[in-house]
C-alpha cells in the first residue's frame, strides 16, 4: 500500500511551480479591460453591442474603425447575443466595467439611463438636431439625450417568392389570408411561416405589430385585441405551419430558418437583407406586416439602435468614445450604414434624400415614419412589460394557458415593482 | 481493485487503536510532549486551508441571509445603496406562483434523475461485476460522460435534440417511432423529460463506479454459499447483493440528491429554463433573479432555500455515511 | 472467480461494446458534427465524409484564447487547492488535534453548499476587491469545488500512514515541515494526483462562476465561450461543435493518462466521509 514514492512527487512539484509561475505571470493582465490610466493619452476604445451576425459584425466593426481613426483611437469591439446585452450592460454597471461605447436597443435605453450608469450627450457638445422625433424620443431620459441611433428600421413580412409561386398563393394582407397562405406553404420539412417567440425581448418586438395593429396597448395586455393578436400566434402553431420551435428561435435563427429553405416567410427586419442578398438562390419578397383586416395600415414598432457612452473613471476615454459616437451618427454615415444595413437614416434631411434617390427604399422610410416608440408610454417600465409579453407568448404557444389566461398574467407582470 | 483496498483501509481506520497495542505508552508520551510545544505550529498547517473554506464558504452563507433582507434593484446596485427592507423579500418570492411551480419542477428532476441513474447504474454495476474480456477498458471509458464539461454535454444533446433537425427525432421518424417527432425541447413536459434524460446519462457513469465498488467488497463466498443452498440469481440479489450494499446506496442516493438539487448548468444551456418556464429549477430561478434581473435580495432568498435544503440532505449523508462505515 | 463458459463471457462483452456504444454515442455525434461543412442548417449525415475542418479553423480562431484562460485556471485551481489542502489534511489526520472532526465536518459541509450561493455573494464582494474578470478570482472561485474534495481524499489517504513512521522522523531531529515535504507528501503521491486530476477537470468545467464573475471578454474560459457561441452562431453549428470537441480534450486525455486515479477518486467520492 505504501511505497516511496519520490519521484512522481517531485515531478508534481516541479509541476505545480510551473503552474503557479504561469498564473502569476498571466495574472500580470488582471483587470486589464483596457484601462489606459486617466493622466496618459487615450489609444484605444472598447465597444460593445449585439451584432453578432457575422456580415454585420464585420459591417459595423469597420465603421467603428474608420470612426476610431479620426478619433486617433483603435477600437476594441465585442458583440454579444441580443438577449444577453443587458444582463451583462447591468453587471457591467454594477461592477463598473462598462465598455467606453455602448449599443443599446432604443427601448432599454429609459432603463439602463435611470440607473445611472450612462452621461448624457450634451456635455460632450454632441449637436442633436436634425434627428428624427421618434427615434431622439427613445434615446432621451428626463430632458436629456442620452443615446443617438444612426439608423431606424422596423419590421416587416418576408417571403419566398418561389415557394408562393409554387404553391400558388398570393402574398398574404391580412391575418386571415396569412393563415390560408402558411397552411399552404407548409410541406414535409418545410413550415409556412416562423416568428421570433423566445423568452426574450425580441419576441416582444415582433408581436407588438400583431398587437398594435389589432388596436391592443402595451398599458393594458389583459384586453380582447391582445388576446385575438396572440391567437393568431397560437392557431399559426396549432395547425402546424409554424414549428413549435419558434419558442426557441431568435430572430438570428428565424432568419437561418428562412435562408435554409425551411420556412416559407417570416417576420424580421430589413438589417437581414443584406445576408438575404449575399445568397444567390434566394429569391424573396417584403411586404407590410398582414392587418387583421382588410385595408389597414400596420402600426409597427420602431426599431433602431442607439449609442452610448457610459459612465467611465477616465473623462479622456469619455471623449474620445462621444467622438466616434459623433462619428457614427454623422449625416454621411448615418447614409452609408442605412445603405448598408437597408435601413432609414435617422437624420430626416438624410432620409428624405435617400428616399429620393432610392425608390425601393421609399417603402421603408414611409414605414418607419408610423412607427411607434416602445419607450413612449410606458418609459423606464417598458421592459416590465415587454417580460409580461413574452412570458404570455411563451405559455400560450406552449398551451399552457390559453391567450386570456396568459395575458391576464402578463398584466400581473406589467403592473408588478 | 484500487477502490476495493480504499474501502477496506477506510473501514480499518476504525480500528486504529489496534496499531497502539504495542507501543501505546511511547505514543501517548510521544505526542504529549510536543503539542504543548507545537500546538500553534500544528494549526498553521490547517489555517490557511480554514481561512480560506471560512472566506468561501462562510462569508457567501452569511451575506446570503444578510442579503435576503435587503432591496437590491438596478439602481440601487449601481449607487451602492441597498436598503433593509425586513421579511419582504421572503413574502414575496415564497409566495409567487413561480416559486411552487420551480419547487415541483426541482423535485419532478431531482428524483426523476435519481432513480433513471440509480437504477440504471446499479444494472451497469452488476452487469460489470463479472468480469470478461474487456470489461476494465469498457468500464474505464464508461466515465466519459461523467469527466465531461456539462456545458459540452448540454450543447450536444441540445444539437440532438433538436426537435425539427436533431437526430433522435430523425431516428424516431425512420423507425416509424414517431411521424412528427417529439417536441423535446419545445413541449413543456417534453422539456422537462428531456433534461431528466441527458442529467441520467451524466450521472449513470458516477453511479456505476461507486456501486461497482460496493459489489466488489461483498465477500465472494457469500454468494458460493446462497448458491449452495440453491439461491437463484434473483433470490441471491435479494438476499446477499442488496442487504450488504445498502449502506452504499444510501451514500449514493443522498449524494445524488445533494448534486443534483444544484444543477445549472445542464438547464441553462439545453432549455434556459423554457419553455414557458417549464425548466426552471429553485437554483436557475436563483441565477435568474440575482444575475439576469438583478433582484439579489430575492435571488439570496432563494439561494438560502436551497441551502436549507442541501444541509438538510447533508445531515442525511453525515448520517448514512457513518453507517456505510462502521457496518 | 467463478468459471464460467468463454461463450457466455464473449457474449458479455458484445453486450458491454453495445451499452457503450449506446452510451458513448452522444460524443460520437459531437465529433461528427464538428467535421461535417459549414452551412446554414446542419441536417447531420452520419458520417464526416469527407471530413471538413473548417469547423475547428473558426472555432480556434474565436475560441483558442479561452481554451488558454481555461488552462491556466485550471493549473491555478490545482495548484491552490493543493497547496490548502495538503498540509491540512496531513494535519488533520495525524496531529490529534482537538476539534479535528468539527473541521471536517465543516469540510464535508461545503461540499453541499450549491454554488449559486458562493457566487451571489462573492459577485459583490468581487465587485469592490476588483476581482471581476481576473485569472485570481476564478482560480479561488474555483477552487471551492477542489479544495474541500482534495482535503478529503488527502486525509483519507494520510490517516493510513503509520505513525510510527514519522515519530521515527521527529525523533531523529526533523522538523515537521520537513517530515510533511520529504516523507508525507511523497509517500502520498498517489492520492495527490488523483486529488489534483479532479481538481482540474472541476474547474475546467467549471460554467458558473465563469458566467457569474465575469462581465468582459477579457478573461473568458472555454465554458462560457461555448454557452455565447450557442446564442450567437446558430448558423455555424460545426464550429460550435468543434470547440465543444476541444473543450472535451482534457477529460479524454486524464481518462487515458491517469485513469487508475480517475477511477480511485470517483469511488472515493462516495466513501470519502470516512
């Protein structure tokens, strides 16, 4: 049982010290999150935001870039999923190891603003004027513009115009028609439609057309209109054309779904078109989002993300990160990220000119001029009841309570501190 | 073979006193001598390993229960100021629906997961017991499973899973099992059935191991003799295999239990907790709370429910051990 | 041993190779998955024929700096957690202190505490030490899960030491760090590899504390770099699946290597509370 054994030990021991010299040496980096010291000259930046998708990241990091160049700074730039931005904005926050430059979806903006953890523009002598109300609404918390968007967009209905074509179906204006046509769409290994209804808030952004449009609110979720929006949800489900997976599916993957064949439309933005574009053999459409009847016009959502500069201990690395912010919102390339990303500049002048010059983008700006502010009722409980949306979508597709019952709860939710 | 002399010299140490037989009266000087010298020299060798298990164990059980009292929001957390705010944060946790809903579900797995692991482990175990060609590598590569990150685990039977592309569908549907497939990760019961399954398959390795040591250490003759007296292979589980191994199932059953009341990681990574909320567990309502939404205060609360749940299973186990070990 | 006839035996372990196959099957998928081309959605042939790597060139390029983190927290938790643990449990087991059964009771205790609870609390505390994202911080983060498992196994190995055996030292003139470096330590060598080769695959596995006490990508072990692919590449499943591959490395490895030790401490889980 017992035997000398010296050998091994000292291996393990040489080991160990070997170990231990590699983390202490590693450790040299503790806290490293680019913390250029406060008296020495700004070099570098961190930004952080959720563009994930491989063409946008790409897209954005090279804007980012260009910006941090005239800034005289490089850019660090992180992205992460969508649903874990603001867990992470918030522990970032608490821990204050917040990026220099933040991206925030407009309608967090109230939210993460109140905390405390953001400066407001103003003070870096960043010019507001010129941007369109709605979007500047979103990016102001209690008088003072916290956040800039460089563009807006907002949903819509793609399809694919083979498989409609194929299965001889008209593009669907209405919710009854948007029924007919999915369950024709639907084939073996193929749904007729997909939508984001994951237990996140990017769900809540693709039901609010369904809502609003049904003359639903966000103030008051336990109403009939609400409840006739999520049944259309439910019965899209129940007969089969849509996959009962869109409980798990992001708008990344419902777009991946609709890329691959698997779907015949869709809900999402026009930031896909790009991708959509890149893929020789897709041929696909975009239409308003269907009306409950015939003859109305869809009240959508604004979407749009806006920059930040968060609170930081070095006033150098504040200015610089409001340079490239400047930067990013300048009347050029406000126009050449809408181009890129197929979406409206925010500046109206810059917008109204693109419509101009790009008839098919005349669609898009007429759109976006309708659409609604998430943030402009409810403020910094939005998110409260963007939850109670999701939550509501997630018990009803999954038929553990029926639409009245899940919307009920999701009042509960909206209503609860 | 190692365990079996771990287990015997384990149970020997019992009996310790018996090496004093001879030499007692030189030990007993021996050693009084220099802890009156020593005492403080012998404690630095325990003092840091302490000060370290007091910092990280008991520091968090503390300012758990001190945080369980106080409003933690996401502004106050940014300012610093978390005010007392008394048995609030109980109240209301304790008394939301969701709390009964992840009491249930943290049960419907805990003991879904034990009896699929320990049943199935124990078929392992006495599958093992007698040994064949290969059995030592097959036994050895069982573990896998068990020695792998759970996050890769969960990926890959999220990947599997997959009710439209995975393959467990893709095999149901060939075999003719199922036409449309099972909604694994989108049916709430369906969801829950699944993170009980692959926290099985994780967990069967673990169980094996152990109970194929226990068997290993019940005397061979026992059997020669159930068998002399004509004792089947049913009737000589029931009344040699199962009576002896016992006081190892109990260790193996309350560990199981105290493992698996925590799991995370699994739930996190195949289900988020979803559908519908159908997977959340006490412990990811506990991350939910304090990391995802930043309610720490409510978040503590939770966590001090499981704690009380684990010491209580930990008392068990203190309990059932030391009858493993002087049996 | 019984004898009994090699047909049954043979047919014992064709029965054996198919449960494992069940079993293993799982981990076949993972590397098969992460051989097959990049696509937008894989519908997974059985096969990787032909096999594409592309998978593994992402996932190297995203995810080759985490695999590092992840060592050296690894070796860092090892080293800690070893360097607690041994002299204590040669303490514990040797010196007749009073209260030797109330620490490891304590000992054992720790290991039900869930760990969720560790880290609620350690996040603020970390918060003001500024241990956030730090190699230090996970390393004694970590740790919680080796250190106590290390005193036990350490301890139940050293009480078998005779004590004779070092009274003899002592008497002789050495002192007691020397008799522990010289005599203890190495004649435990075999419960020190198998102490330090759970404590590595503890922290290497490690997925909450990493998910906790980290809010920056700056230190980001493997765990998690998996856990924000799955949210952020749906479309690139192969290279998900490739780091999932590498991620699983050192647990094949220390199965193949040490794998007397990985049995001798999965056993001793269970009788650890001697």
């Amino acid at each position: 049982m017992i035997s000398p054994a010296g050998r091994p030990v000292r291996r393990i021991a040489a080991r160990l010290a070997g170990a231990m010299a590699l983390v202490l040496a590693t450790t040299g980096c503790v806290g490293g999150a680019g913390t250029g010291s406060a008296t020495g000259k700004v070099t570098s930046i961190t930004v952080l935001d959720y563009y994930t998708q491989r063409s946008e990241h790409t897209q954005w990091n090279e804007v980012l870039t260009a910006c941090g160049k005239t800034a005289g700074v490089t850019v660090e730039h992180t992205s992460v999923p969508p649903a874990s931005l603001i867990p992470r904005v918030l522990r970032q926050a608490s821990s204050r190891t917040l990026p220099d430059l933040l991206m925030l979806d407009n309608a967090d903006l109230q939210q993460i603003a109140q905390t405390g953890a953001l400066t407001p523009l103003d003070q870096y002598g960043i010019d507001t004027n010129g941007f369109a109300e709605g979007i500047l609404s979103a990016g102001t918390y209690e008088g003072k513009v916290y956040g800039l968007a460089p563009y807006v967009s907002t949903v819509a209905l793609f399809y694919s115009k083979d498989m409609l074509a194929e299965a001889g179906v008209a593009v669907p204006r209405t919710w009854d028609e948007l029924k007919e046509a999915a369950a024709g769409l639907t084939r073996q290994g193929r749904y007729g439609m997909a939508v984001d209804a994951s237990a996140t808030f990017e769900s809540s952004w693709q039901f609010l057309p369904f809502l609003w449009s049904n003359g639903g609110h966000e103030k008051r979720l336990d109403t009939p209109q609400a409840a006739q929006a999520l049944q259309l949800w439910v019965d899209l489900v129940k007969n089969g054309s849509m996959s009962k997976s869109v409980l798990n599916w992001t708008q990344a993957d419902v777009h991946d779904q609709f890329a691959a064949g698997r779907t015949a439309m869709m809900i999402n933005g026009p930031w896909r078109i790009a991708a959509l574009n890149n893929d020789r053999n897709m041929n696909w459409g975009v239409a308003p989002v269907p009306v409950p009847r015939v003859g109305q016009v869809p009240v959508t959502p604004l979407g749009g993300e806006v920059w930040t500069v968060p609170q930081s201990s070095s006033k150098d690395r504040q200015k610089k990160a409001a340079e490239v912010l400047a930067c990013l919102n300048s009347a050029p390339n406000t126009l050449t990220l809408a181009e890129q990303h197929f979406t409206v500049p925010s500046r109206t002048a810059v917008a109204a000119r693109y419509a101009e010059q790009d008839p098919t983008m005349a669609v898009f700006v007429k759109s976006v001029e309708g659409a609604r502010v998430r943030t402009g009722e409810l403020g910094v409980r939005w998110p409260k009841a963007a939850t109670g949306i999701y939550t509501a979508i997630q018990s009803a597709l999954t038929g553990e309570q029926t639409p009245e019952e899940a919307l009920r709860h999701a009042q509960e939710i909206a209503t609860s501190d | 073979m190692r365990k079996r002399s771990r287990l015997v010299t384990d149970r020997s140490l019992n009996f310790r006193t018996g090496t004093g037989r001879d030499d007692g009266g030189v030990d007993a000087r021996a050693r009084r001598a220099p802890r009156a010298r020593f005492g403080l020299a012998q404690w630095m060798f325990v003092v840091p390993a302490g000060a370290y298990l007091l910092l990280f164990f008991g520091y968090p059980l503390v300012k758990n229960i001190a945080m369980s009292f106080q409003q933690y929001t996401t502004t106050t957390f940014y300012t610093g100021e978390a005010p007392f705010v008394g048995l609030q944060n109980y109240s209301k946790v304790l008394s939301a629906n969701l709390f009964s809903q992840a009491v249930i579900t943290t049960v419907l797995f805990t003991v879904g997961s034990i009896c699929g692991q320990f049943v199935l482990g124990l078929a392992m175990a006495l599958f093992f017991q007698h040994r064949f060609p290969l059995s030592r590598a097959l036994r050895s590569l069982l573990l896998l499973p068990w020695l792998l990150p759970l996050v890769v685990s969960g990926t890959t039977w999220r990947w599997m899973l997959d009710p439209d592309t995975g393959v467990v569908n893709a095999a149901l549907r060939g075999l003719h099992l199922s036409s449309s497939g099972v909604p694994w990760l989108t049916g709430t019961s369906q969801a829950l059935v699944s993170v009980i399954l692959i926290n099985i398959w994780v967990g069967i390795p673990f169980n094996t191991a152990i109970l194929y040591g226990g068997l290993l250490n019940i005397p061979t003759h026992l059997y020669e003799a159930a068998k002399l007296d004509g004792a089947g292979p049913v009737m000589s589980f029931r009344y040699v295999t199962w009576p002896l191994l016992r006081p190892v199932v109990s260790v193996v059953l309350v560990l199981g239990v105290v493992y698996t009341v925590k799991v995370l990681d699994i739930i996190l990574v195949v289900t988020g907790g979803g559908p519908a909320g159908a997977t959340e567990t006490i412990a990811t309502r506990a991350y939910e709370l304090s990391f995802q939404q930043f309610e720490f205060g409510r978040g503590a609360v939770l966590s001090n429910v499981l704690i009380v749940f684990s010491l209580a299973f930990a008392l068990l186990h203190l309990r059932a051990s030391r009858r493993a070990l002087t049996v | 041993m019984k004898p009994s006839p090699s047909r049954g035996r043979l047919s014992s372990t064709v029965v054996g190779i198919v449960l494992l196959a069940l079993m293993l099957f799982p981990v076949y998928w993972m590397v098969n998955a992460s051989l097959q081309p990049a696509g937008n959605l894989l519908g997974g042939d059985l096969f990787p024929l032909p096999p594409d790597v592309s998978g593994y060139v992402i996932a190297l390029r995203d995810q080759g700096s985490n695999l590092l983190t992840s060592l050296v927290i690894a070796l860092g938790s090892v080293a800690l957690s070893l360097g607690l643990a041994a002299p204590a449990a040669y303490a514990l087991a040797q010196f007749s202190l009073r209260g030797t059964n109330l620490v490891l009771l304590g000992v054992l205790i720790t290991q039900m505490v869930p760990s969720i609870v560790v880290a609620n609390a350690l996040y603020s505390a970390y918060t003001d030490l500024g241990l956030l994202n730090s190699h230090v911080g996970l390393i004694l983060a970590d740790s919680t899960a080796g250190t106590p498992f290390a005193i036990i196994i350490l301890h139940s190995f050293m009480r078998t030491i005779p004590r004779e055996i070092i009274e003899a030292a002592r008497v002789d003139g050495a002192g007691r760090v020397r008799v522990f470096r010289s005599m203890v330590l190495p004649l435990s060598s075999n419960a020190l590899i198998t102490a330090a080769v759970f404590t590595f695959l503890f922290t290497w596995s490690d997925f909450l504390f990493a998910l906790t006490l980290t809010t920056t990508p700056t230190v980001q072990p493997i765990t998690l770099g998996i856990y924000q692919y799955l949210g952020a590449h749906t479309e690139q499943w192969n290279a998900v699946m490739a780091t999932t591959v590498m991620a699983s490395v050192p647990a094949v490895l220390l199965l193949a290597v040490a794998q007397r030790h990985v049995t001798a401490g999965a056993t001793s889980g269970a009788v650890r509370a001697g």
